[in-house]
C-alpha cells in the first residue's frame, strides 16, 4: 500500500485495492498514516447518532431532522457528499426542511462544520 501511495497512486486506488469501498477516504488516510483503526461510513454514522442525542436535542425537531439527513448523505458518499455545494439539494435534505430550517437553529455553516467535527470524533 506504501509503494502505491509512493508511486502516486491517490486514496481512491488504496480503498478499491483494499477493498474499502464501505470507508470514507479520511479512515483509509488514517488507516494508511497513522495505523488507526478504520471505521465504516454506515459505523460513524451509528456513532453520530447515539454520542450526539444530547447535542441534537438543543434544536428543535426539525433541525436535528435536516442535521441527521445531513449525516445520512455521509453514510452513502462520506466526505464528498459533506463537501458538496449541493448537499441542500438532495431529496433527504430537501424533505427535512433543508437550509431554511438549518438557519432558524443560527449560523447554518457554523453548524454543518461542529455536525462534520462530531461524525468524524464519533
């Protein structure tokens, strides 16, 4: 896996070559740096969701709904769908209530970056 990283081969070949395809390419790097134990999208997600109960319980229902569809896009395109000027826009997040529900609870980024910070501790 070194000399694939060496020979400029990206994070997406190490997943697919170590069959990773369930991890977010943040477990890979860490797995690959730091010899961390990896965990699933579908495990952070888990984890998001019980360690943050009291967290989520600050806003109001319909918030706590558009941060956990937030979450939910994570569980299917890790980082990427996080990363994603779109992520509004998916049918989840849209029935959730979306950015106008996000910003009655405050600053909507603000929120999305602790929501990110949190799935990636849990």
């Amino acid at each position: 896996i070194n000399d694939l990283v060496y020979n400029g081969y990206g994070p997406e070949v190490v997943r697919t070559v170590e069959d990773m395809q369930a991890f977010d390419i943040y477990d890979v790097l860490a797995e690959l740096a730091y010899g961390s134990e990896p965990k699933t999208r579908s495990a952070r997600v888990s984890g998001f969701k019980y360690k943050n109960r009291v967290w989520l319980s600050q806003f109001s229902a319909n918030v706590a709904e558009v941060i956990l569809a937030i979450v939910s896009e994570f569980e299917v395109d890790g980082t990427r769908a996080l990363e994603n000027p779109q992520i509004f826009r998916t049918s989840k997040v849209m029935r959730a209530g979306g950015l106008d529900v996000l910003k009655t609870a405050g600053k909507a980024n603000e929120i999305i970056v602790e929501a990110k910070r949190r799935i990636f501790a849990a």
